[in-house]
C-alpha cells in the first residue's frame, strides 16, 4: 500500500468562531519580536519521582494570565 503526503480540501473543516477565544493585548506585555514572558502565579501541586538513585522535584505551576487547565509540570533547579 503506497502513503502519500497530500490532503484534500474535504478534510479541512469549517471554522466556528468562538466569542469567548479573544486575546486581551492590554494585560500581555508583547516584546516587539513578538514574544512574551511566563510569569509563575501558583504553584498548584509538589511531587518528588524517585529514579534509581536519582531525585526529581517538580512542581505544577500555574501561569500568570493563564487558567488553572493550562498550569505546566517543572522541575526544580
């Protein structure tokens, strides 16, 4: 069975425009390159994974301007 790469138009579907799904330019401070800085808000959650003989901390951090949903795992230095 031969795979091609190509996608057909009737794959695509139609976008539906989400009133809610609005970014608030007045509470991100942009760079002018475009990118912006993560600020932590809350740290939601510790845990320690233990590996051989090796220990990892992390902690679930929720961002500044960012919902709980959207809260990332790190680890601590």
């Amino acid at each position: 069975m031969k795979v091609h790469d190509v996608s057909h138009v009737s794959l695509l579907k139609n976008y539906v425009k989400d009133v809610d799904n609005v970014i608030v330019w007045s509470i991100l401070q942009v760079e002018p390159d475009g990118e912006f800085q993560l600020e932590p808000h809350y740290i939601l959650h510790k845990k320690v994974i233990m590996l051989w003989n090796l220990v990892i901390e992390q902690v679930k951090v929720q961002w500044k301007h960012f919902g709980p949903n959207e809260a990332t795992w790190e680890m601590v230095d």
